[in-house]
C-alpha cells in the first residue's frame, strides 16, 4: 500500500509543476488550474489510504470546508479577489500551525515517542511561519476589504519593537530545539505561538495599499514555507513539494513585483511608504484641469485610428470591465485598433487586472505589457485610462522628488490624447500628486467609471 501512495504522489507533483508552468500563459491558466486541482485530488485521496485514520472527523472537515469553498467562490466578485486570495493565505498558515502544535502535543503526550531534529525544528517554523502568515494575511484582508485603514499604521519605535520580538522567538526556538520535551520548551513554545500572532499583524500594519500586490505574493510565500515545514513535521512528501513550489514562485513573485514598483523588499516591508500624503492630486501643480463630457469624448474616440485602454484599481471598485469591452468592441467595429496595457502592480494583487479583463472576455492577444507598449505609445491616439493612478504618473519618470521617482510607469502623456476617468482629483493610494491630470494633452471624464464608460457606449450605439 505505501508503495501505492508513494508513486500517487508521485504523480500528483508531476501534475503540480506541469500546472504551475501552465500557469504562466494566460491562454493555458485555465487548464493548469485544473491540472492542479487533479494532482491535489490525487494527493488527498492517497493521504486517505494511509491506516489509523478516523473517517468521520475528515468527512466531517471535508463537507464543512467544501460548503464553505463552494458558497464562497460563488458569491465573491472578481473585484474582491484580492481580500479572498488573503484570506485563503491565511487560512492555509493557520493549517500550518495547527499540525505544528497537534504534533507536539502528540510527542509530549506519547511516553514513548519521539522527534528527530528534523521534525523538531520543521515543527517550530511551521508554528512561526503559520503564525504571522495567518494574522499578516488577517490585517491585508482587513485593510484590502476596507475593513481598517488601509493607510500605513506607524508607531515611534515600531520597527525596535519587531526585532526585539524576533529576536525572543529566535531564544525560544533554541531552547524549544535543544529539550523540546523540558518544561520550560514547553513553555517557550506556547510563547513562540503567540509571538508569531502578534508579529504578523505588527509586520503588516504598516504596508500601505499601493504596496498590497508585493504584500499578497509575500504572504502567499509564507503560506507554502509553512506548508512545507508542516510537511516535514508529519513526513508527508506531496506536502513538502507542493509547499516549495508555492514558496518559491511567491517569492519569485515578490521579486517580479518589486522591480515593477523600482523599489527593494525591505523598503516596501519598512518604509510605511504612504503614510503621508504628499499633498492632493492637484496641490502644487501648475496648469489647468480640463474636463471633458462624455459626448465630447466620441467625437474624440470614434476619429481614433488606435486606442489603448489603461485599467487600475478604480475599475475593480466601479466593475466596469465588462462595459469596457463592450466600448472596446465597438471601437473594432468602428475600424480602431484597440489594446489593454496593464501595469505589473495595477489594482491590488498580483495579476488583479488580467483576471477582471479575463472575466470580461476581453481577447489575450489585446493584452499588453508594460514594456511593450510605452516604445510605441506615442503613435497611439487616445490613451484611456480607467481609475489608475500611481502607475501612470510621470512624475516618476520627471521629477526626482516624487516618493515614486524612478518606478516605471505606463507613460500615457507621450500618447497623441489622454482620457483620465476619476471620481474626483484625490491622489491615488501612493497619496501623492499627479502632474498628468494637468498635461496638455489630457481631458479629465469625472464619475464613476462604469456610468462614464456607459455613457460612451450609449453615445457609440446612438451615432
């Protein structure tokens, strides 16, 4: 039977890997997901075969956490995904900790048990790793869901207070590991659980929302080092793969992120950037706002030859992506060529903006990249952009003051027209100025994003 289990996990990594590869190409994601799900199908039945199992609390579990799953994936929208995926982060470390401490308390209470080093050392990073991906994961949900502030929480002394902290789990780890049976390891690890609370929330509080892609990729590596830790405690091989393997691409993930945003880890982790606004979108800027009508902006759109859609965050908030399609159809149909540049670290995680476009249809091969789109960005007619911000300010690319100086952006003031669609001149979630709503070339369309578009399309359908 082991040999049976054996070459079935086996198999499920293979499904892992291949899916995770898949993953990469927005044309194979949705086939590499289910691959994935396959290969953890695989791996869960497997795992069941193992003897001295009590079936009734697993089927218990999994018809709880099946409905749970189930009504949420259903009723959460695409624009909140990115307080889901937090959340699935969290649960996943909280898992991890919970084997950590069933693990020991099974060693203290078993007279003749045992742990090997190994197992004793994965037991106490599954326990720290868990601990602060589950209450970091807490507070990103929380500040992404607008539940708390999403702005840095900032305290004199604050990173002081971080490292004496780690520092005290570091103790208590080697005096956990070198009697983990004594009763003061029991006391220190029981200390190490609750530090390990605490210390996620005080490592998170003070990340700010433009930040927030960087921070979900981060704790979604947590979560998979603290799987695979858990996966050494209990000697579970698929655990140990597919723990590293999400450990490694979030990191890798979190790498990608941070040379979008131009900045290291330890700056986005440490600087509580965006604590302080450097003042309104419009404070200390020269020029003039010039709004333009929604039937104004035809006349502009329907004389386009090309037209690039930039979207950010404010489309999620406004879910307007399935009548920017429309827009975008109606644009082809006129004879425009139509584009969608997305900027690595638009919207709130990771990918938010391809996964909304995605829902609305819009065609893969319309996708652009950042890269690719600002060498021939001055060719295009009218630039649009949807509720972003941040990654189109170019004060990043001209003034060496700006807190976001040398982060590529998606530079949409070189294209011939700019439509800006805002609310109102507030800064973005970065809380700084931005000199493109006063550039010539541009014509600021306030509302909400989806009326605005709406009105648009209406305006298309009626001329």
């Amino acid at each position: 039977m082991n040999i049976l289990i054996n070459l079935a996990y086996i198999v499920a990594s293979i499904l892992f890997i291949y899916g995770l590869k898949m993953l990469s190409k927005p044309t194979t994601a949705v086939r590499g997901n289910q691959i994935s799900a396959l290969g953890m199908l695989i791996a869960i039945v497997a795992t069941l075969l193992y003897s001295g199992m009590d079936y009734r609390w697993i089927l218990a579990g999994l018809v709880v956490g099946s409905a749970i799953g189930a009504v949420a994936a259903i009723r959460v929208p695409m624009t909140s995904m990115p307080e889901f995926v937090a959340l699935f982060n969290g649960t996943g470390g909280l898992a991890s900790l919970l084997v950590g401490w069933s693990e020991y308390n099974t060693f203290l209470n078993t007279a003749d048990g045992g742990l090997g080093i190994v197992q004793v050392i994965a037991i106490f990073l599954a326990v720290l790793i868990g601990g602060v991906t589950f209450t970091g994961s807490m507070i990103a949900y929380a500040k992404l869901a607008e539940r708390i502030d999403g702005k840095p929480t900032l305290f004199t002394g604050q990173q002081l207070v971080n490292a004496l902290i780690v520092v005290a789990v570091l103790v208590s780890g080697v005096v956990y590991v070198m009697n983990p049976g004594a009763e003061l390891s029991q006391i220190l690890f029981y200390v190490t659980v609750f530090l390990s609370l605490v210390l996620g929330v005080l490592v998170t509080i003070p990340i700010g929302g433009a930040d927030m892609p960087v921070v979900i990729s981060l704790l979604n590596s947590y979560s998979g080092l603290a799987a695979c830790a858990a996966g050494f405690v209990i000697s579970n091989t698929v655990l140990i793969v597919a723990g590293s393997l999400v450990g490694a691409s979030g990191i890798i993930l979190t790498n990608i992120m941070c040379k979008a945003m131009n900045r290291s880890l330890a700056h986005v982790l440490f600087s509580g950037f965006g604590s302080a606004t450097t003042g309104g979108a419009g404070e200390g800027q020269t020029g003039e706002v010039k709004p333009i009508s929604a039937e104004d902006a035809y006349y502009v759109l329907e004389a386009a030859s090309s037209v690039v859609f930039v979207p950010g965050y404010g489309m999620a908030v406004a879910q307007a992506q399935h009548v920017v399609r429309e827009l975008g159809d109606l644009l082809e149909a006129n004879g425009t060529e139509v584009k969608y540049a997305v900027h690595p670290v638009a919207g709130r995680m990771p990918g938010h903006m391809n996964v909304l476009l995605a829902e609305a249809n819009v065609p893969y091969e319309q996708l652009v990249e950042m890269d690719d789109i600002n060498p021939i960005i001055s060719t295009v007619d009218v630039c649009v952009v949807i509720g972003a911000n941040d990654v189109v300010n170019p004060g990043a690319r001209e003034d060496e003051s700006s807190a976001i100086y040398g982060m590529p952006v998606i530079n949409v003031d070189l294209a011939r027209s700019c439509f800006v669609l805002k609310r109102s001149m507030r800064a973005g979630f970065a809380g700084i100025e931005n000199p493109l709503f006063f550039k010539e070339n541009t014509r600021m369309l306030f509302g909400d994003a989806k009326d605005s578009i709406a009105a648009l399309v209406e305006q298309f359908k009626s001329g």
